[in-house]
C-alpha cells in the first residue's frame, strides 16, 4: 500500500485534535457505506468504490446527501 501523507492548510475548527475529531465525524456518518466498502474516509477525502459504473452516481448522491444533513459541505470546485 502506498504511504498517504496529509498535511492539513488550516487547522479544523481551531479545536486540538481537529483532525482526528473531523475523521472521527466522517467515519461515524458513513459508517454503512463504509461497512460495505462502498466508501473510504480519510480526513476529509471520500474515496468511492465501485464494481458497476452504473452504481457510482448512487453512491456519490448519497454521500452527498449525508453530508448535507449533517450540515458538512464540499466546494465543487476542488472536485472532478
């Protein structure tokens, strides 16, 4: 496995142990995709995992919609 290194711009929330807080956040909200292995989380990069093109859109949606429930935005922009 390749080593990911993270290094953050802007320190979450000003909180100490921002990073694992927010990690701790997204893991807990996509728990079941995760389960699944639908979805990977780290920090606040979301992996998508698919066998079927046609599944990815279903996934991406409801990752999406999670996110917004719980008041967690992206910027589309940095996204492809």
């Amino acid at each position: 496995m390749p080593e990911c290194v993270f290094e953050p711009i802007v320190i979450f929330f000003g909180l100490i142990n921002s990073l694992a807080t927010f990690q701790t956040i997204i893991c807990n909200l996509l728990r079941d995709m995760i389960e699944v292995g639908d979805v990977t989380a780290f920090i606040d990069d979301v992996m998508v995992r698919i066998e079927m093109k046609e599944k990815y859109n279903e996934i991406v949606e409801e990752v999406l919609r999670k996110m917004t429930e719980n008041d967690l935005f992206v910027k589309p922009e940095k996204y492809v």
